[in-house]
C-alpha cells in the first residue's frame, strides 16, 4: 500500500474506515496505509476522519428522526431524495 496519493495506481474512496486506519484516532503516524483521494461515511461521521481535510460525503439515511434527537445526532440535510451529500465543513 502506498502512503502518498500521487504513487498510487489506483483512485481510493473508501467507505467506513479506511484500511490501515484506527477507527477512533485516524490515520497512522508510520507504516503503509492507504491515503485516500475522498472519503463516505455511511450513516455518520467516524471519529477517525476529525482531521481529515480532503473531499468527504455522508451516505444514507438510515437514522430515524427520533433516534438522532435522543443521541444529539446533528446530521446532514439531504436534498429531495439524494442519498449522499458533501460535507462542507468536516
């Protein structure tokens, strides 16, 4: 696996966590992991993409109204009947 974006022979966009990431702390300080061109969550943003400063989108709508009041969810609008969106403001 390639740690520099530029090197790579392959366009990553992963889903959920990146491979090589720690699910609550991001990417490693060294070693190999992939270093993606964008990321999607799915459902919410992981805690491990609070640095991350590249292109992220939110997929689905999975989370009932109600459930995200009662855990202070603050997710994303999705405009009609879209099922990803662009953060903006990670």
């Amino acid at each position: 696996m390639h740690t520099d974006q530029d090197d790579n022979e392959y366009f990553a966009v992963p889903k959920a966590v990146t491979i090589g990431w720690d699910v609550e702390n991001g990417a490693p300080s060294e070693g190999s992991y992939v270093h993606p061109h964008g990321i999607i969550s799915l459902t919410a943003p992981k805690l491990c993409v609070k640095e991350w400063t590249g292109p992220h989108f939110v997929g689905g709508r999975f989370v009932p109204k109600r459930l995200a009041e009662e855990h202070s969810l603050r997710l994303p609008k999705y405009p009609d009947a879209h099922q990803i969106v662009k953060l903006e403001d990670v």
